[in-house]
C-alpha cells in the first residue's frame, strides 16, 4: 500500500471505528450503490433492469435482487445481486422481483442464480478493515468513472 493510501485508509479505519458496524456497511453501500450506477452508465445515463427506463444515473437507485437484510450480508455488494433500478420499481414496485428474476436469468444464467441463492444463505460478518478496504477500491472506481 503506497503512503497515500495508507493515509486514507488510517483515516477512514479511525472514522469506522467511532461508528456500530451497521453505520460503516451502510457508508459503504451507499458508495458500492453509487459504483454499480456508475459502471452500468453509458454517457450519464442508466437502463433500469425491470422495466427499461433510461434515467440519468444520479437519478436511479441501485437495486438488490436479494434483499441485503442483516442474515444476508453476503450478498450485499455481490456484483450479481445489484444492478441499476429507476425508483418507482425499486421502491414502489417493491423491486418487481419476477422481472429482475428473468433479468437475472438473461443474465448470469441459471447457474448463477443457483450461485447466488447459495451465496445468502453464508454468514458473513465484515470487519470495519474489509469495509475500508472495499470503500477505498470502490471511491477510486467511483473517480474514474465519474464523468467529468
């Protein structure tokens, strides 16, 4: 780790630790929540999975196939369970999980969902590092990608 980073991640670990592990997961996702938007953004602009609203990635949610409730933590910033959603299907629509399924199917497969439904069933506990870790790889993907 080159001494910038490490710099960055003593500060933000010193910050994590002054907070409950659900407040640095949840500071964390929001990051992770703004990358998938990001990465799925073609010229600002994000296809929501369920219905095809085309919204400016700012104004879309990303949305969790699986919910990312505390017993399935492993899943919450797995790349297949979170895909760009405009806010009417993510929030109104309670996610229109039958069409993200099929989404999902076009997808990753059905094998992939197999994955997936095994992967929320393993416990999994972060730890403020891993948090950090993530949230630093994540804010430097968010800068590249951010345009400009």
């Amino acid at each position: 780790m080159n001494s910038v980073r490490q710099m960055r991640y003593n500060k933000m670990l010193n910050s994590f630790r002054t907070k409950q592990i659900g407040a640095c997961i949840g500071v964390t996702a929001r990051d992770w929540q703004l990358l998938v938007r990001l990465r799925h953004a073609v010229d600002g602009y994000c296809t929501c999975v369920t219905c095809g609203a085309i919204q400016h990635y700012k104004d879309m949610d990303a949305g969790h196939f699986l919910p990312t409730i505390a017993k399935n933590r492993s899943v919450t910033f797995h790349p297949w369970n979170c895909y760009p959603q405009c806010k009417h299907c993510n929030s109104w629509g309670n996610g229109q999980q039958n069409q993200y399924r099929k989404f999902l199917e076009s997808e990753i497969g059905q094998d992939g969902l197999a994955t997936l439904e095994k992967i929320k069933n393993e416990t999994k506990k972060w730890t403020r590092e891993e948090l950090v870790e993530m949230r630093l790889e994540f804010r430097d993907e968010i800068k590249r990608l951010t345009p400009g």
